[in-house]
C-alpha cells in the first residue's frame, strides 16, 4: 500500500524550500507519483505607481516565475513528473487551495532552522497549513532525507492526536516502520501518569504486528518530543 502519490511542495526560493523539493522528488520515485509545486506571491497592497513603476503585477511576480522556471529546468535534467504554478495572495490559503483541487494527497515544505525546539514545533505559513488544511503535511529539515524506518506518534488523547495515531499506524504499515510511542504528562503525579501509560496500551493495542517502543515523559511536550526524537533517532514525528 502507498499512501502519498500526488504529493504537492511548497517553495519560496529558500535553500530548505528547494531541498524539501528534492526530497520530495526522491518521495514520488519511491511511490512511483507525482510531484507538483506551488511559489505563492503575497499581495501587494501599496500603490507604487508614485514611485513610476509599471505593471506592478509582473514585477512582483518575476521572483515567483524565476524560481518556477528553475524548478521546471532541474526537474526535467533528472525526468521528474513536475507541474509547476504561481499564485498570488495570501500563501498558506493559497497552498491550500491548490492542494485540496488537485486532490493532492500530501504537502511538503522546508524548514531551515531546528532549534530552539524545532522552531515550538514549526511555525508560521506552515502552521496555518497545518491547522487550516485537510491534507497530510510534511516538513522537512534542511539537510535531512526522508525515512520512514523510525516513526514517532506524539500523542495527549485529544481527537487530533487519535486521527494522527492512526495515521502514524497506517505510514508504518505502508513503508514498514517501527513506531515510538510516546505520551507527555504535564505533570508526574501518579494519576496523569496512569492515564499515559493507558493511553499508549491502547495505541499499542491498535498497532498490533508493527515493532514499538513506548514511552511516558513529564514537563514541556514539545522538548520531550524532540528531545526523544534525538535520542531515539527517529526520522518522522506524526502529530496531530
């Protein structure tokens, strides 16, 4: 079973933008899909006919179709499926948009800078993203490469964490991964303890055949998350 076959990247010209976009790439060989690729123009609200500029339009677009036109250039050199676009307006709704009428079923992004703390876990365009949208999203690290081998669910109970678990569950069955699983308590009492420790037999009862390991942490959920992530060397984190 593949999961990810239309899979849609979205690029700012960034150095991590463009790598996620290779990866992606490597994603669509794997699955035997297809790549498409979004460059979103943010509107311009000013007026810089003052200033004697003509067709403003064209001119806040060219950065747009430049990188485009290099994506198209790289894409065809290694025979990738890659259909390039430009929008303008508000990016993530944008990537969005595009996502849900070509029934992409995956979106990727790049991230530059890990730390602090993965950025809170990702921010920004990506976390509208995320939080607006239906489809899958995933970012990539500068410099790193998609795996599937080590596939942590970071997990509180709550019903997007339970749409993420059984997502996790269903990437590791596709791709054959061994699932992480882990609860964060605010706390350590006994009590909030007890409700992790049952929430992850759970998780595990669900992920019955697949390798896991499972795992209770205690204070601030995105450290524990990516600290574990570190130390357990895993190469994707699903969350809700």
């Amino acid at each position: 079973m593949e999961l990810y076959k239309k899979i849609l990247v979205a690029v700012n010209g960034s150095a991590a933008s463009l790598h996620a976009l290779n990866e992606a790439v490597r994603l669509s060989y794997w699955v035997r899909g297809s790549v498409s690729v979004i460059s979103v123009v943010p509107p311009y609200e000013g007026d810089l006919r003052f200033a004697g500029v003509k067709n403003i339009k064209a001119l806040l677009r060219e950065p747009c179709e430049n990188i485009l036109a290099k994506i198209k250039e790289t894409a065809e050199e290694i025979g990738a499926a890659v259909e390039a676009v430009c929008r303008e307006g508000e990016p993530f709704e944008k990537i969005i948009e595009f996502a849900e009428t070509e029934e992409c079923d995956l979106i990727v992004t790049g991230i530059k800078e890990k730390h602090p703390v993965y950025r809170k876990l990702i921010g920004g365009t990506t976390e509208k993203v995320v939080r607006s949208g239906s489809k899958d999203v995933l970012v990539i690290p500068d410099e790193t490469q998609i795996n599937w081998n080590r596939i942590l669910i970071a997990a509180a109970g709550s019903q997007t964490d339970r749409i993420a678990v059984v997502k996790a569950i269903e990437v590791a069955k596709a791709y054959g991964g061994e699932l992480l699983i882990l609860s964060v308590s605010g706390n350590d009492s006994a009590e909030t303890i007890k409700k992790s420790e049952e929430y992850i037999r759970e998780i595990e009862s669900l992920s019955s055949g697949i390798p896991n390991k499972s795992f209770v942490k205690t204070g601030n959920a995105a450290k524990a998350i990516t600290g574990l992530a570190a130390e357990q060397k895993a190469d994707l984190i699903v969350m809700g």
